[in-house]
C-alpha cells in the first residue's frame, strides 16, 4: 500500500515498525542493499550495540551518546530509513519518513 500511495500519488508516507516478529526493513530494502550497510556497520545493531564481543565475564555500561541521525540514516532514491530505539526493548522501532524531492 505504501509504495502505490509513495509511487503512484506521490504521496508521503510513514512506516512504523512495532511488530517484534516482522522486521520491516527486509520489506523496503534488497538483500543486497542490506549486506552493504551491514558490512559498513550502518543497520540497526550499531545502534544498539557497543561492538565489542558479548562476555558473561565482563559487562559494559559505557555505550556513549547515542549516534549522529546521518550516521544511522540511509538515504534510498527518494526515502530515508531513520532507526529509533523503541521504548519496549523487545520492540524494534524503524520510521521511514519518505521525501519527494
């Protein structure tokens, strides 16, 4: 529906991703596309992680300020993919605010 309503109406579109069992990126972005962020370090795991190797040894409660948004912003054709952390931890929040430029 959104891509009829972004492509055809060229009307803008908002996507929020609450659904813990879909992963709302794997419906806008190729798997190819998603390989290159990920070997750049640009999904949602830079986000939400610090990077190092998780450890039952040692925790760490250093993660920093959270990163710039043109860090973990995607700019694709004629939308961004902005990646949020959620206020519930088991939700994953993903808006895609869609620009006609």
């Amino acid at each position: 529906m959104f891509r009829h309503l972004y492509s055809h109406l060229r009307k803008r579109v908002l996507l929020v991703d609450f659904d813990p069992h879909f992963n709302l990126t794997q419906a806008v972005v190729s798997q190819t596309d998603y390989e290159a962020y990920k070997a750049v370090n640009r999904t949602i795991f830079s986000v939400m992680e610090d990077g190092t190797a998780p450890s039952i040894f040692k925790v760490s409660s250093k993660l920093g300020r959270p990163p710039n948004l043109e860090d973990v912003s995607i700019k694709l054709r004629h939308f961004r993919i902005l990646i949020q952390r959620s206020i519930f931890a088991w939700y994953q929040a993903i808006l895609i605010s869609l620009s006609i430029r």
